[in-house]
C-alpha cells in the first residue's frame, strides 16, 4: 500500500447554500462605463471647498466623485456620515455620540420625485434583497482621506429620468445648510447607452462590499 493511501480520505466540506444572484440596484463589474465630465464647485468658502467630480455611467446607474478640501483639520468628522472618535493611547474607535445632522450628508432628487439620501436608514438593503423599481438608491461607494482632504464616490440606482437630477449637499458643522447641483438626467441616459458590456454579469454575488448609507 501505498504510504499516503494508508491515511483515511478527509470527509468531505460541508454543503454551503446557494449564492444569491447579484441584484439589480448594485453597480456591475462586467461594464467598462461611459465617461461624463462634470468638476464643478459647489462650495467655495474661505476655508472650505466642495466640488463634484465626473461621472462613470452604467446601464443600471451611475456613480460621481466628491472631493472635499479644506484649510483645519476635520479628521473628528467623517464625511462620509459616520462619527468616530479615536483613542490613541488604547488604539480604539468608538462611535461619537454628537449630533448627526451637523455629519456630512448627501442626497439625490430625480425630476420624477425620487429621492434617496446618505441618512436614509436602509436596513433592507442586503445581496439578496431586491428594491422596488420605482425607488431610488444612494450608496457610498468608495473613498478616502483625512485632515484636510477627503474623496468620496457614491453611487446611484437607476438610471434617472429625462429632467434635472439634483445633488443636494450639507454639512452644518461648517455652516453649509444645503447647496444644489444639477446634473442632466437626458445626458447621463444617453452616456448610459456607450456603457460596454464585457459578458453576461450573471455571476453569484461572492460577498457583500458595500456600505448602505
């Protein structure tokens, strides 16, 4: 007998449960998107500026940069919405009990009425979970930064309709109370249909990256 046929086989791994299929609002990985420049100041303070970025357009959404400087330090304040305070001594984070509504927030109003906004609790929205048709989603999608300089992208689902889309932006901490952009629905479905499809995107969903907002 062979020396390694002496040990027994290894049992076999466990059965895992199906992997949801990847749902309908969550931006695709099998599209190269269509490009739509934008870079406007939205805030432009003494020691403050705020400004929208391009575009990346898909077929189901889009996404747009926000880039955030500034001359003092605003590490305390996250801008993505979520408190934190840091303890350096015991190497620890823990939530900030002050008010939220002075945080970061971002919203989004279609020409039709929908909305959706970074404080909108979405408990619902997990992998496996569709969202009605008819409502609009807003996730922060990636970003970074500290002290004096942040850059956020966040995403949107669905494409929108023909008519104004309005970015809406405030950030009491630093006195904006809300500031408008608007960007063209009609363009940004038009930019949608120069959105490559590289292959059916049909795969299961591996895991959940993501951060609803």
């Amino acid at each position: 007998m062979d020396f390694f046929d002496s040990f027994p086989e290894p049992a076999p791994p466990p059965e895992q449960p199906p992997l949801p299929p990847r749902p309908t609002w969550m931006k695709p990985d099998a599209v190269i998107p269509a490009d739509m420049a934008e870079n406007a100041i939205i805030v432009h303070q003494e020691r403050l500026a705020i400004a929208i970025g391009g575009l990346s357009v898909y077929p189901n959404g889009f996404d747009f940069s926000i880039h955030i400087r500034t001359r003092d330090d605003i590490e305390r304040i996250d801008p993505h919405g979520r408190r934190r305070r840091r303890d350096y001594v015991r190497n620890t984070v823990t939530p900030d009990s002050g008010d939220p509504t002075q945080d970061f927030r971002i919203g989004v109003l279609f020409a039709d009425g929908r909305r959706a906004a970074s404080n909108q609790p979405r408990p619902h929205l997990t992998p496996d979970h569709e969202v009605d048709p008819d409502e609009a989603v807003l996730l922060s999608s990636r970003g970074g930064g500290g002290g004096r300089s942040y850059d956020m992208t966040y995403w949107i689902h669905p494409l929108p309709p023909e008519g104004p889309v309005t970015i809406v932006v405030s950030w009491l901490a630093h006195g904006i109370t809300e500031v408008r952009h608007e960007l063209d629905g009609a363009a940004i479905r038009a930019a949608a249909e120069k959105a490559v499809q590289l292959w059916p995107d049909d795969q299961p969903l591996q895991g959940w990256v993501g951060s609803p907002q």
